[in-house]
C-alpha cells in the first residue's frame, strides 16, 4: 500500500511520453453524440448519449475495452443499451473510465457533474464573467464528459442547453438551431444539432446573457449566411472591425482558394477569460476578446492588424482544420501551419506585402528561431510531448507556415492551388497527416517532395553561407551555397534539405541583371549564370524564401547599395537590418572594455545616410520607410551573442538611437510634421502607415535626449484623437523620468479604467518600461485593484511582459527578475497550468547568458521542478529547459 502511494508520486512527477511512432486507429468509433447540458454554475449536469461501433480497420468488437478519458467529474451513472451499468461493470480513476463492449454497435449514456465556476485552467466548461463557455482543444473535452478524446474520433453532435432564462437569455452551440424553448421554472431550453462530424476539440457551448451584433453574407453561390457577434453588453460598438475583417476574409477564401462556408449561420463570441487567442470551434469560433473589441480611441494600428488576422485565421480553419483535421496531435501543423500561411497571405492581399512579409519574417526570428536553437527545440511535425498544449509553439505554427509557403514557391501559384484542391477533394471528412497534405502536393504536380519532407521531421534553424565569383573574360558569375544544420536536442544527425532560394543580381547602376529562384538541394551546391556584363552585387534569399539563417555578411557598402537599390522591397530593409546588427554587435563587443557605448559605436554616419535615403524617399510606402527605420531588438541581438550581455546590449542600442536622433533630426522633424493628420481616424494600411512613420519620428526625436521632444511627446499625449498617437506618446514618456510620465499614465488609468482590455496595455507599459525601479513596479501592480492572477490577459500583461519584452530588467545581474518571474509561474500552476508552462520559456534561455544569470536562471528552474504538486505542463517545459 505504501509503497504504491510513493509509486504514485513518483509517477506524477515523471508524466509519461506519448510518441508518434505509437499510433493506432480507435478501437472503436463514435457516430453520433448527443448532450444535454443543465447548466448550473456549481455543479452542471451532462448527460451524453454516444453510439459505438467496432472500427472496422480493427479486430475489435465484443468483449472488447473501451477506454474513455476523462477528468475532474463526477461519475454519477453509466448505462449500455438503456441497462444501468453496476460498479462491478466498469473501472474509473483519474484519467479514464473503462467498460466492456457488450457486441459490436451500441449505445452508453454517461451522467457527470462538473464544476464550471471553479474550472481556473479554463479547459472545459468554464465561467468567464457572467457568460459560461467552452474550450476543448487539445483535451478539454474530457473535462466535460467521458468521451475518447482523440481527433481521429468523428461524430455529429445533438446538443440540448437547459438554463435559467434571465441569467443565460443566449444559448449557443455548434451548428444549426433546432428548437427554443421555454423551460418551468424560469428555465428554457435550446437544441442545436451539427450536420458535420468533427472531433470533440471543435465542440462549444456557450450561454449567458450576452449583446449581439448582426450582419449578413452572401457566398459565391448565392446562399446567404447570418454573422453574429457576441459580445459584453456596451461592447456592440466595438465589433465593427472585427464583422468587417471575417466577410473580407469570407470573400477572400471563395476568390483565391475556391471555398466557401458551408452553413447557414457563422458566430463568434468574444470573451475575458481565454488561454490563447481564439478557437475554431465549428460555426461558433470562441474569441480572446482583445482580438474582436476595437475602436479607435480604445486601440491601436497592431490590434486592429492583429484582429484582422485572428478573425481571418479562425475563419479559415473551417476548411484547413475542420472538414479537414489532424489524425493525431502530432499533425496539429497540417491545420496550423496552413491556416497561418492562408492568414498570412489574406494579410498580404488586403495591406502592404513586403510590410505583411517583414512582420512575419520578425515574427519567426524573435519567436521561432530561439525556440529551434534553444532547449525546447522540435519538429514541425513533433515526435514525442508529454503534454500536448505545450506544443502549440512557433515552430507548429509559424515555421509550419513557411514550410507551406515553400511549397508554393516550388510549385507556383497555379501548382500550390492545383495540390490544394486535391487535398480537399481526397480528404473532405477526414482526419489525415502532414504526409497526406503533402502527398497531394506531389500528386497533383507530379513532383517527388521526399527530400523537402525532411522539414517536418527535422528541427533546426539551417545556416547558409554564400560566396560569388565573377569572371569578367567569360562574363559569368559563380554562385557557391552551404548549408548546415546544428544538432538539436535528440537529433544530432542532420540531413540537406530542400529549399527555394530566390535571388537577384545587381549592376552597380542599380539594373536587374537576373532575377531567379533556386532550388538548393545539396550540402554545397554551384551555379552558374551567364551573360552577366559586370560584377554583380548579389540580393540573396529574396522574400524569405526560405526561413534560414544567411551568415554571409556582404561589405557595409554593399549593404548601403542594397538598402537604396534593390528591387526587392523584403531584402532592402533585411540589408539595413544586417548593417544594423553588424555595427551593433561589434559595438557589444567594444562596450565590454571601454563600457562607452557612443565610443564602442564610433563612426555610424555612413549608415546614418543610409536610412535618411530610404526615410526620405517618397517612392517608398510609409509603413516600409518607417519598419526600415526600426533598429533589431535586444532579444535578437542577444541571439547573436554568446554570451549575451543584456545592459551592454540596451546601453549601445540607445546610444545608436540616439546618433541616429541627432544625425537625421531635420529629416524626423519634417516627418513628424507633414506626417500629422486632420482626417478622422481610420484603420486602413495606409493611414496606419503614415502614422508609423510619424510614431518612428516622435520616437527618435525624443532619443537625441532634448527635452523639447519629450514635451513634444506631452503635447501629443495630451491632444491625441486614437488609440496609437495615443500610445506611441505614452511608450516614449514611459521610459522618461520626467513629470509627464506620471502625468500620462494616471491619465491613462483613469481615461480606461472601466475598460478590461485597454487597461491591460498599461500594465504592459510598465512592466516593458526600461527604467530601474521597474521590477518594483510591476510588483506593486500586482495588487493593483484590476490585476488577478486568474485572468490570463492580465497574467501575460504584466507578468509576461516583463519577463518576454524587458531584457533589461529581467535579467537584472543579481537575479531579482528571476526570482519574482518563477515565483509567479509556481503560483499560476495551481491555477492554470497551460498559461503558465506557456510563459516558461524565458527562464530557458540560460546558456545564451555569462555563468552568474546562467547558474541564477538554472537555480530557478530547479526550484520549480521541487514544486509540489507541479502539473505535467510546467514540468516539461522547466525539465527540457533545465537539462
Ligand atoms: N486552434 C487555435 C488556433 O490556432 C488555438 C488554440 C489552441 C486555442 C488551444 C485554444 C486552445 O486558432
Ligand atoms: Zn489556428
């Protein structure tokens, strides 16, 4: 008995590995599903009724175990084919309830009583604000009822919802509504009944009393599908953009992928309490609801970007996730990283390419190629995790993406097309893998992408490096590519692969000589062009094409000429980019002896003329003069350290936005002023990007230290009509000792204080702020009447902030940031472990810092490993990161 108990905890400790190469079909299939929900914010009741049928690819069928998970419910009964089941007939722990078959199709009822107003991992049924709503990807909807919680498990769903009427006026499931009625008691009950199966994760129920905004939309084929809405009540004017941004992306998806939605009604509901930032449940997608509220005086240019995408994104799913969806989990990039790409590419249609591509690409670098070089490195399509919701990661979604972007490099706009609509042909009402996807890639174009494979099963970021060789005789020009991928933790041996790389060659007069795409296949491979009349200055892996590190650092004069010639928008500002980081990091290196950061830069006016050139050209869109203005990051500077000092990397940043302030003052000043605007606010890409550009002036302005832009940035405070003058005033004050800042941010406070999301960006202001007192202030905030530790929003606000958006501060040399930040992180577990394995990672990134942050950060993760009562989330992400 006692030595089964330790075994117990042992095993708690150590979560079981779930592989890849494990996989089976179900035993046995579910074919339809019906659930009566009645709702009761203690103790709700679920009955369900599921139809079983033996899986015919199986040798199963009576006698045989079925095994359903489940977890934190209460059993209350169990029936087969209308028999109530005695306790003697079934087995149920922790995790499962087992019975066995009595033949080959029939019929469980299973009663539960969950416990929604106590669920704080906000998997299930839980309660946000007055409203109770669902979420059940990965594995929430065990949470609900005992089901196989699997995707490759496809059913039609019946649902019925019984609540009060008064508090619950809304009730809301996937599909079609069937009946309303009106309930004794001051109950009433809604039936909602979905023609398409699908998997449990894209279940959701949601009621409450809540407001609605209306629209309508016409498809390609004439059917006309209402939109809805929901959202708190007084929220019905922030919704405009967010009804706008999904018929756009309705439209779009008919226009370029031939798809159109397949019910008659389409709703979404945005609500406080969410882990992530939006669910696809089938026609009722579940919102953040900082990703639908949007006005102009409540938020900026990003949010409005962010919400575009979001609502596109989602939308989307309901062909490339949910007709067609994931076989097992370890395919979630077959419907993520498509759907991003299809987001991405919505994104670039309706706003500036080249922006869209940049964002993206910064995107990828900040988040995705630490996580590929880093600890918790893994495949796109991943072999093993012990907790699925720790794999929603950068590399699933946003290198998912370019692998799919890749494709459709190879294959060209024509050939990615003709290979999607074979997918949707093939595989309408199945779950499949990332090899089906690509598989119909292939088969639509007869080509053999075995080689290119290799980017779901392989992790790492690849290096190339390049070298040209011009013959002026033969008038020829030598292009020499390597590539090499690093080892990864568990998988030290790397394969070549397969890889589109555009490229141009330009005369010194700025001509296209050649503009190409490559298809690199080799570990060293060669190519030769002809007739090229001069020594070319090479633009090297245009557009991204592919997501590689490129470790050949042309001259800074080469550099110069691209940033004002090439004609490719993306490599212009990636040459600035590489000036930047060549003359920053040198800088770094400097600063450690002479602890000058204005000495350590030395001399940067020939990239300071560089970028009046591109400020001040008119031929360029303002959004890309004012992205190419921007320096990179602490965090990718760090990147390119080893070890990676964080005050030297901050002090010579701001030294270089301060030459930078000083040398282009006249150029900025000119920006800001014939950047103002008297039209009334609006959203588009072009305006937005005129306010970058002025937002990019402000801010170097106040970085030449002259106090007349920091009041400068008051006035603008002050006067500002929107959200984003609003706010870039406010980021430069907020570095400032300076009475205005005060001034501001108590402005702030009160201006939105009955405004949830709004109020979170100033917490996030504060904990990014780049002064010393910080950390004290985000421990104040803590008890900040708004702050809760139970709402994720507010978690990542504040908390998360500082540790992913303030290098500076976090990695304070005694440790103090650290302590506080795996502090919080032992605290949030016991209330919502997704979140808080999911804000983890910092405290991973020890080997990129000098042994004392190092011992410090690792120190910390130990701490938390000896956590009692640590969920499996948190474990393995701080157990990968520690090792
Ligand atoms: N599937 C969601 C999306 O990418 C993300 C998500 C995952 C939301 C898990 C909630 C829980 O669109
Ligand atoms: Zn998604």
């Amino acid at each position: 008995m006692r030595k089964n108990k330790e075994k117990d905890h042992f095993m708690s400790e150590q979560p079981q590995v779930i592989r890849r190469e494990d996989y089976t079909a179900p035993a046995f299939l579910i074919e339809t599903v019906e659930l009566v929900f009645d709702l009761d914010r203690e103790a709700t009741t679920v009955t369900s009724r599921l139809s079983f049928k033996a899986n015919p690819d199986r040798a199963t069928g009576a006698g045989d175990q079925v095994v359903l998970d489940g977890e934190d419910m209460k059993l209350l009964s169990v029936a087969i084919d209308g028999t109530a089941l005695a306790a003697s007939d079934y087995q149920v722990d922790a995790t499962s309830l087992k019975f066995n078959a009595p033949s080959d199709q029939f019929v469980v009822e299973i009663q539960t009583r969950i416990s929604p107003v106590n669920n704080t991992r906000l998997e299930g049924l839980y309660v946000s604000q007055s409203a109770y709503c669902t979420q059940c990807e990965a594995e929430g909807f065990r949470r609900i009822t005992y089901f196989q919680d699997r995707p490759d498990v496809m059913a039609t769903y019946r649902v019925t919802i019984n609540a009060p009427r008064d508090s619950c006026p809304v009730l809301l499931s996937n599909g079609n509504l069937v009946s309303s009625t009106d309930l004794d008691d001051g109950r009433h009950q809604a039936v909602w009944d979905d023609p398409f199966p699908k998997p449990c994760y894209l279940f959701a129920l949601v009621a409450g009393d809540l407001a609605c905004v209306e629209d309508s939309f016409n498809t390609m084929t004439g059917r006309d599908v209402a939109l809805r809405i929901f959202v708190e009540h007084g929220n019905e004017d922030s919704c405009d953009y967010a009804m706008d941004s999904l018929k756009r992306a309705m439209k779009w998806d008919e226009d370029v992928y031939g798809l159109e939605y397949d019910l008659d009604l389409f709703n979404i509901v945005a609500v406080s309490d969410f882990n992530m930032g939006a669910m696809e449940n089938k026609s009722l997608n579940v919102f953040n609801a900082k990703y639908i509220l949007a006005k102009s005086d409540t938020a900026t240019d990003t949010d409005f970007e962010l919400i575009e995408s979001i609502v596109a994104h989602e939308y989307f799913h309901n062909w490339s996730g949910n007709r067609v969806t994931c076989r097992d989990w370890f395919q979630l990039s077959l419907k993520e990283g498509l759907t991003v790409f299809r987001d991405q590419e919505f994104s670039s249609d309706e706003r500036s390419r080249p922006v869209q591509r940049i964002k993206d690409v910064q995107r990828l670098r900040a988040g995705q190629f630490p996580e590929d070089g880093g600890p918790l490195a893994h495949p796109v399509r991943p072999d093993s995790y012990m907790e699925i919701n720790n794999f929603y990661t950068a590399t699933v979604y946003q290198k998912g993406a370019e692998v799919i972007r890749m494709m459709h490099t190879l294959l060209g706009t024509k050939g990615y097309r003709k290979g999607i609509d074979l997918y949707f042909e093939r595989h309408d009402g199945q779950a499949v893998t990332c090899d089906d996807f690509v598989r119909a890639m292939e088969d639509a174009n007869g080509v053999n992408f075995d080689q290119f494979r290799l980017w779901y099963s392989q992790s790492g970021t690849p290096n190339l490096v390049w070298n040209g060789e011009y013959d002026a005789k033969q008038q020829t020009y030598r292009l020499t590519i390597e590539q090499k991928t690093e080892p990864t933790p568990g998988q030290v041996i790397k394969s070549d692969l397969q890889m589109p790389i555009k490229i141009g060659l330009l005369g010194r007069d700025g001509d296209e000589l050649l503009a190409q795409t490559i298809d690199l296949t080799l570990g060293k491979q060669e190519f030769l062009f002809e007739d090229i009349a001069q020594e070319p200055v090479v633009s090297f892996n245009r557009d991204f094409s592919a997501p590689v590190n490129v470790g050949t650092t042309p001259s800074h004069d080469d550099l110069a000429f691209l940033m004002g010639n090439d004609t490719d928008a993306f490599n212009r500002w990636e040459a600035g980019q590489k000036y930047a980081s060549d003359l920053l990091i040198n800088a770094v290196k400097a600063f450690g002896q002479s602890g000058n950061a204005d000495e350590a830069l030395g001399d940067v006016d020939a990239f300071c003329n560089a970028l009046r050139a591109t400020l001040t050209n008119d031929d360029l869109d303002k959004a890309f003069r004012a992205q190419a203005m921007i320096l990179p990051g602490e965090a990718m500077l760090s990147e390119q350290l080893q070890p990676a000092d964080p005050e030297a990397i901050y002090q010579v940043r701001q030294a270089m936005r301060r030459k930078i302030g000083l040398s282009l003052q006249d150029e900025f000043e000119a920006a800001y002023r014939n950047n103002a605007s008297n039209d009334a606010y609006s959203p588009d890409a072009t305006s937005a990007g005129q306010r970058a550009l002025r937002s990019v002036a402000l801010s170097y302005l106040a970085a030449t230290g002259e106090s007349v832009f920091v009041d400068l940035a008051l006035e603008q405070y002050r006067t500002a009509d929107n959200m984003t003058d609003r706010m870039t005033a406010l980021m430069v004050l907020n570095d400032q000792d300076h009475p205005g800042r005060d001034e501001a941010l108590a402005d702030f406070e009160s201006r939105f204080a009955s405004n949830t999301v709004v109020i979170d960006k100033w917490f996030s202001l504060q904990a990014m702020s780049s002064r010393t007192d910080t950390l004290a202030q985000v421990k104040k905030l803590m008890d900040h009447p708004a702050f809760t530790m139970r709402n994720p929003n507010k978690v990542r606000a504040l908390v998360g902030a500082f540790a992913m958006a303030n290098q500076r501060n976090f990695h304070v040399a005694d440790g103090s940031g650290y302590r506080f930040y795996a502090d919080r992180l032992m605290e949030l577990d016991d209330l919502n472990p997704q979140v808080a394995a999911r804000l983890a990672a910092p405290l991973g990134k020890w080997r990129k810092f000098d042994e004392g942050r190092a011992a410090k950060m690792k120190a910390e993760l130990n701490r938390i490993l000896a956590k009692e009562n640590l969920s499996r989330d948190l474990y393995e992400i701080a157990s990968k990161s520690v090792a």
